[in-house]
C-alpha cells in the first residue's frame, strides 16, 4: 500500500480540536527485568489520564505496551485508546484474534508496519518514547525524521527512564560535533526525566529552527529559519 506524504496536523499544531489530545506511545512488546520500567509506565498512563488525553499505541497485549494500554483503559475506558497493529502480529498476540477492547481499547489492524506509522502520525497530536527495542527505537527515529523534513510538526518527546536514552542521547551529542546533525536540529526530541515532565514537555514544545520545510506535494524545499 502506498501513501501521500503530504503534511500531516491533527487538529492543528497545538493540538486543538473537537477530539481528545492524542498522545501516541512508543514502548516495548516485552516485559522489562527492571521494575523501575514497570512503574514509570503506570506513572504514564496515570498522567495521560489526569489529563484527558487519548492514547495511540502499538496495539500489542503484552509487555510493557500492553500495560500502558490496560492502565489507560481501566481509568479513562476504552474509548480512550486506540491500538494499531499489522496483521501479522494479531496472529502472534492474541491467536489470530483482535485485542479485547474491553482491557486494550479500541483496534485498527492494518497490513504493514510502515501502514501502522502512518496511520499513528495520522491519529496523534504529540510522540513519547518508553524504553523498548529495536521497533521502539525505529518509531521514534522515523517520527523524528518526518518532523525534521516537515512531514509533521509535533512534539517528540523521550521517557528516559533510569538512563535508558543515556546512550541514544550521547551519540545525537557525537554527530552534532561531527556535523552529521545541527545543533537545532538535535533539539527535535525533547528529554524528559519523569511523567509529570513528559506532560510538560508535551505542552510546552516548539518546533527547532533549521528543519527541512520540504513541500511533499511539488517536491520544492524551504528550509525553517
């Protein structure tokens, strides 16, 4: 399946509109050894519940996604989150099921991985990244890129916690010094250190100078000043 990479914005780039502020969570499929996950991950959820946000997340029933989303659920109801994931992870999670929406929220199973980002850029108004692995780390990535190019400009923020993002954050730190990043550039993702700062960081994020404005429509570029 093939989409338009025209610019994406949800309610505009403050978030405002007729539906919920949408917050769109990257984390783990896996549970965690250290339980310093597990509880901050309920803080989340606590968090986005507190303040009436909705959630868009991976759609998985287990680990530490799966937790995230049956936290949510179980104070703001199911309405209140919306899984989205691939075919053939329905098959792995559930045994060729959907998620039960009454503990997972609401389900959109789509065909690719890449249909499944797409559809989250779509649904959400802002980006935080929880611990995870490879998937976590390619999401957050990817939605980092697409707000560089202009794809969107919402806010990315990283849940760092216990040190999880010391290393990531070092190596954005190297390429800024070996010009592979600029300095405005590395801004992009805005660190957070707990829940209540990951609401704030949210609330409170500006798009960085210097991101490639590019038009996704007629392919001319205008570089932010």
């Amino acid at each position: 399946m093939t989409h338009s990479l025209a610019v994406i914005s949800k309610g505009g780039e403050d978030g405002s509109g007729s539906s919920p502020f949408a917050i769109c969570v990257f984390c783990g499929a896996n549970n965690s050894t250290n339980p310093a996950l597990t509880t901050a991950v309920q803080e989340m959820a606590e968090v986005i519940a507190a303040r009436n946000w909705s959630l868009v997340y991976g759609g998985g029933t287990r680990g530490l996604m799966g937790l995230l989303a049956s936290t949510v659920v179980s104070s703001r109801g199911a309405q209140a989150v919306h899984g989205i994931i691939p075919n053939a992870m329905v098959k792995t999670e559930s045994g060729i099921r959907i998620p039960e929406e009454s503990r997972f929220g609401r389900t959109t199973v789509v065909s690719t991985m890449h249909e499944r980002k797409f559809r989250m850029m779509q649904e959400a108004d802002a980006f935080v990244a929880l611990p995870g692995g490879y998937g976590t780390m390619e999401e957050l990535f990817e939605m980092t890129t697409w707000n560089q190019l202009g794809i969107h400009h919402k806010p990315i923020v990283v849940f760092n916690i216990d040190g999880f993002f010391d290393e990531i954050l070092a190596w954005v730190r190297k390429s800024v010094g070996y010009g592979l990043i600029t300095a405005d550039q590395a801004s992009i993702v805005v660190v957070a250190e707990t829940a209540d700062q990951v609401s704030e960081a949210v609330e409170n994020y500006q798009n960085v100078k210097g991101r490639y404005l590019l038009d996704w429509d007629s392919g001319k570029q205008a570089t932010a000043k």
